[in-house]
C-alpha cells in the first residue's frame, strides 16, 4: 500500500494541526465542520488559512484525514517548506538549531527515530544523510534513544 501523497500546503496545514496535541479524531472533527475556534489557541501558527488549506485539499483531492490517521509524504517539498516542517515537527529552527547552506540543511540535530519519521515525509526529493563528526559518533554510542545525532538533509538530484 502506498503512502498518502501531499502537497505543500496541505502537508502543512496537517503539521500544523497536529502541534494542537489534540486526539486525532478531534483534529478530524473539527476540521471537517471547519470549526476552528478550538484548534486555533492549541496549534503553533494559529495565522495559518486552515479555511484554504481544506479548500485546497478539496480542489486537488490531498486526503488530509488519512494523513492524519496513517501518516503521509510530500508530493515536493521546496526549502522554504522543509524549513517550516522542521519547525512544526521537530521545533528545530534555521539559524538557532541548524545552518542553511545554499539548498542544503547542515548539523539538525535529530534522534535516530525523528530522522526515520522525517525521511518518510521527504524522502521522494530530500535524502538525510547523518554527519560524520566527533558529535555524531558519540551520538551513535549513546544507548539513550533520545539522544540526537546530526544531519545533514539535501536534495537527491542536486
């Protein structure tokens, strides 16, 4: 079975959504009634047109409800939007977490699940490839699973 497919803005309407911390069936509700009054003091950028985002979902058939339930990919995913997905779901932020080098994100510091999750949702255009610093090699020892390993993440096909 293959994953849902998303496109940008919709992808991130569901990143967005899902830093409410509500139940997924909540998310779901709420959003098919377009009631926002809930969601909105509960996510990280309550500025966001969720109004548009569904509308767009509509016009180009992106199931956002089965992204939610069973998690999705990108259709493509620009450097802009990487940046905001990194923020929205790991709250890693260029210049404070991570360096941006032309198209290519250096030293975001992940644990080995975030950078399996955050390769599921790039990987189509994004590859992450774990740096081989001093840091990365203490990262690998460390039998803590929360510890974080740095990498780098850039185009396949440069």
């Amino acid at each position: 079975m293959s994953r849902t497919q998303l496109s940008i803005p919709v992808g991130l309407l569901v990143e967005n959504v899902l830093t409410s911390g509500a139940t997924k069936e909540n998310m779901i509700e709420w959003l098919q009634r377009r009631d926002f009054s809930r969601l909105l003091p509960l996510v990280k950028e309550p500025a966001m047109d969720f109004d548009e985002r569904l509308q767009t979902a509509a016009d180009i058939g992106d199931d956002w409800e089965m992204a939610i339930h069973q998690g999705y990919e990108f259709k493509f995913l620009h450097i802009n939007a990487l940046k905001r997905l990194l923020d929205f779901r790991f709250d890693r932020k260029v210049d404070r977490d991570y360096v941006q080098d032309d198209l290519s994100l250096k030293h975001v510091h992940l644990t080995e699940h975030e950078i399996e999750l955050l390769q599921s949702l790039i990987g189509r255009q994004w590859i992450v490839h774990v740096e081989e610093t001093e840091a990365a090699e203490e990262g690998r020892t460390d039998t803590g699973s929360s510890s974080r390993i740095p990498v780098l993440i850039q185009l396949k096909f440069p």
